[in-house]
C-alpha cells in the first residue's frame, strides 16, 4: 500500500506567504484610511470653526467728527456727561438731510452700542480736547459690522430689521470718503459679556477660567501627588488598597455632571458658600482633577528604576529619605505633565460648572475668588443658545480661544516629559 506524500513545511509557508503578505498590506492601507478620515473631520470641524469665529477678532470702525460740547461733557465730573447726547447731535451735524425723528431714530443704527464707552475714554485721555470737534474712530453697529465682514448680505440683514436702506446709503458715502476701516477687535478680549454683540467680550470669562485654574491646580495637584505617593510608596499591599486603586480608577470614568451634582450638594446647600463663584467652581474641577493626577503620578512613580531606590537604602537612607530625595525628584516631571493635562480636561467642562451656578449673566470682571464670575466653556455656551447671528460669531471665536489654550496646554506636558525624562 502507497502512503501519500506529505508536502514539504517550507512548501507550505511559502504558500501562504502571498496570502499572509496581502493581510499585512491590506492592515496596513486600513490603518492609513482610518487616520485619513480622523484628520479629514478633524479639518472639517477646525475649518468651520476659523471660518466662523476668526471675524470676530475684529470689528468695523466709522471716523466721524465729534464736537466735544463743554455744556455736555464734563471731563472731571464723568458721570454727569452726556456723551449719548453730544454723538447724536454730531451725526445730525454731519448728516443735515435726516430730518425726520424716525430717520433720526435710525441713524442711531449706524455706530454700536459702545460708541459712549469710547468716547468717555477718549475724553478721559484727553480733557484738553473738550470744546473742540475731533475725528474719533467710533465702533460700527452691528449690522453695518456684520455686513462689511462678509457675515451676512445686505438684503438678508435689512429682512433681519438689522439695518436700513437708508443707513446702508450713508455707510456706502462714508465708505467712498475712507472712513472706514477694519481693525483689531481688542475688547473682545478685554471686556465682559453684554446683551449686545459689539460689546460682548471674553475678558470676564477668562478671568474666571484663570481664578478656577488656580485654585483647581492648588488643591489638586498637593491631594493627588500625597495620595498617589502613599499609595504607591508608603502603603502596604492590601485588599484595601487594591479596592482604593481600583475606585480611583473608576472615578476617572464618571461623568462630570454628577461632580457637579456633588458640588451643588456639598460646597453650595451645605457649605452655604456663594455661587458662580471662582471658589465653588475650583472645588468642583479639583474632584474631577484629583483621579487623573493620582493615577499619571503613580505611573510616574512605577517608571523610576527599583535599583535607585536600592542605592539609596543602601548607603542609609531612610525610606521617607528615598522616597522624596530620591523617587519624587524623578517622578516629578512625569506628575507635572499628568497635573497638566488633567487641568487641560477640567478647563473645557461645562457641565460641572453649570450645576453650581456659574451660568449666570456676569458683565463685569471678578477680582476675588469669591466675585460672580463665568468661565470660556460656559461663556460659549451661553452665546451659542443666543439667535442673534453675531453672538454665534462670539462663540466660534471664543471656541479659538479656547482651543489654542489647550493645545498650549497639551504642548507644555509634552515639552515637561521630553526636556525632563531620564534615560535608565
């Protein structure tokens, strides 16, 4: 009886090798589609977002001639000056035709609604100035603002009710004189938020987020470092301590609403402490916060070699010694990037800061911990739920802002963990 020839094994694998080769490459175009597609939303979203927001960054200035009226304007008595008055009648002055009160009435149209903050300012810079006509660089309204941008057309804005054909006349002369110009929108980013969209601005919403960073960082990084330390130095291993790690663990996972509910329970009804202020709203990121710097600064901990802790029990060297002359000098930039981006995390909740009240309507900007006081994600929510089309251009710039906060942010902790980690 014949017994059948068994194929060689290297006649096998070099069977398969085509077969196993086309695997690998059809893995590996997968793998370059799949990162195709993420950086293709990924540009979607930013590109929308820049296309939108980056208008807001500045803003529609008309130069008129101003007449400083010494019975209007009283350079050191600033709260009895009438500077609404003295712009209306310097249009007036330079429009003669408008006669009518409702032409005059539209006409107020044609500048913004912080024309009487620029001119106070001008004024207080310049008392010398009073009883004389100037040409001062007032603000646009926001219709004649958002059509010089491009944001929306002439015809849409005048069904809006935002402007008139009338006022579009006069900003079209003032145009073709050249006193109008498009320039830098600075109070975006120094006042705070306004029913107005020329007026609105960040600046109060950024000092909040600084306040609420300061005391996040502050409380959380000493707590997660000190626990993560005793933990992973000091504690003996222990069914309690693998339930702590694993509780830790999970933390991380809960969603930052119920912090807040937390928050609202704890810091507000309890404690009696204000709300929307910078201090509540630092406690609640500092929960949030807390798990992620236990957990980067165990791993930071794990990552030093055991023979340095050998060396330096071996020369006499308590533990408590080892530990902090030796373990945490080197653990510690590991700390610093995970500190980082657990704030990088907690600048962008929203959810938390809500349920402790920090949604309110704040105009100015705090000074103390405990002033009302909002922050960026909240601000842009705020304005993104406005129907007035400027304020969603607020927002998108706001979401600018805040983006390139935490790719700062994000670079910092990748630049700590380079220009700081050691080679064992």
């Amino acid at each position: 009886m014949n017994r059948p020839s068994r194929i060689p094994t290297a006649d096998i694998v070099r069977r398969s090798l085509p077969r196993r080769y086309k695997k690998e490459r059809r893995f590996l175009i997968y793998g370059a589609l799949s990162i195709v597609v993420c950086f293709l939303f990924l540009g979607i979203f930013f590109s929308g977002i820049f296309r939108m927001g980056w208008r807001a960054f500045f803003e529609t200035r008309i130069k008129l001639p101003i007449y400083l009226d010494p019975e209007l304007i009283l350079p050191y008595n600033i709260k009895e000056s009438d500077y609404g008055l003295v712009i209306s009648q310097s249009l007036q002055r330079f429009f003669p035709d408008v006669t009518s009160r409702q032409e005059k009435r539209e006409l107020s149209k044609l500048l913004g609604a912080g024309v009487e903050e620029v001119l106070k300012e001008f004024v207080i810079k310049h008392p010398e100035a009073v009883g004389s006509a100037v040409e001062i660089w007032l603000p646009a309204g926001d219709g004649i603002n958002l059509i010089n941008k491009g944001v929306i057309s002439k015809e849409r804005a005048i069904q809006a009710g935002l402007v008139t054909e009338g006022i579009l006349q006069k900003f079209e002369q003032l145009s073709s004189d050249g006193r109008v110009s498009t320039g830098f929108n600075s109070r975006f980013f120094t006042s705070g938020d306004s029913h107005t969209p020329s007026m609105a601005g960040i600046g109060g919403a950024i000092v909040g987020s600084f306040y609420l960073m300061v005391v996040t960082f502050f409380l959380s990084f000493p707590i997660g470092v000190g626990a993560a330390i005793y933990l992973e130095e000091c504690a003996p291993k222990s069914r309690l301590t693998d339930i702590i790690d694993i509780n830790i663990n999970n933390l991380t996972a809960v969603p930052s609403i119920i912090f807040g509910l937390i928050g609202l329970a704890i810091f507000l009804n309890f404690f009696k402490l204000p709300r929307s202020s910078p201090l509540v709203g630092g406690l609640v990121l500092s929960l949030m916060t807390i798990p992620v710097i236990v957990i980067a600064s165990k791993s930071a901990l794990k990552s030093v070699p055991p023979s340095i802790r050998e060396a330096a029990l071996g020369v006499g060297a308590s533990k408590i010694q080892t530990i902090f002359h030796h373990v945490v000098p080197l653990a510690l930039p590991g700390m610093f990037t995970g500190a980082i981006l657990g704030m990088a995390r907690a600048v962008g909740e929203t959810a938390p800061l809500l349920m402790v009240g920090m949604v309110a309507f704040v105009v100015d900007i705090p000074k103390k911990l405990m002033d009302p006081a909002s922050a960026l994600p909240v601000q842009i929510y705020l304005w993104s739920d406005q129907p007035d089309r400027a304020f969603n251009e607020k927002a998108a710039a706001a979401i600018i802002v805040l983006i390139f906060f935490m790719i700062a942010m994000n670079s910092a902790a990748i630049f700590l963990r380079k220009k700081y980690e050691r080679k064992y």
